[in-house]
C-alpha cells in the first residue's frame, strides 16, 4: 500500500491557496542577478510584495544598488552585503548577523 494512496491533494493545495490569499510575495525569497538590467522599480515591487532578495551582484554594488537602497531603507527594510551577494528585505523581516562576529 503507497504511503500516498488516503492523501487529499487537492484538499492541501486547496488550504495553501487559502493561506496566500493576499500575501502574492510573503515567503518568497527571490534569487536574481543585480547588473542593470532590472529596473529599480521591479525590485521596490518585490520588497513591497514581501519577498526577500539573495542578489548575486555583477559589477559596482553601490553604484546598482543606489537606484533603490534608499527606498527600501525609508520603508523599513533591511539591506545587506554579504560574500558577494546583496540581501534585501521587507519591513518586518530582520537580518541576522549575530553569527559573523
């Protein structure tokens, strides 16, 4: 007998739909690429949306990351340089670093 046979697949993605009424970029982590090619406005979007950015910067980080840092800061959210990378999140979501000291 399969482990999935008395499982109601359509109930669970019924509840899931049920609990992301509303919240299109809650839970989201977004990975992208920041080199100029994606207007500022798509990311303030995102972090408006709720969604965490992981983006791999490609050329001067505070050059790219200058069309939309400020936004994001006077909003509430978080901004944060990491190994290459720009972590970017929405008000209400705090970055750690208690580990890198």
């Amino acid at each position: 007998m399969s482990d999935f046979e008395g499982l109601d697949l359509q109930a669970v993605e019924d509840q899931m739909d049920e609990g992301d009424e509303g919240e299109e970029g809650s839970n989201r982590v977004v990975l992208a690429v920041l080199d100029d090619s994606t207007p500022p406005e798509e990311w303030l979007d995102m972090i408006d949306d709720g969604s965490v950015l992981v983006l791999d910067v490609d050329g001067d980080l505070n050059e790219l990351a200058s069309t939309f840092a400020r936004d994001v800061k006077e909003a509430g959210g978080e901004l944060m340089h990491f190994r290459g990378f720009l972590v970017v999140t929405p008000p209400g979501v705090v970055i750690d670093r208690d580990r890198l000291e």
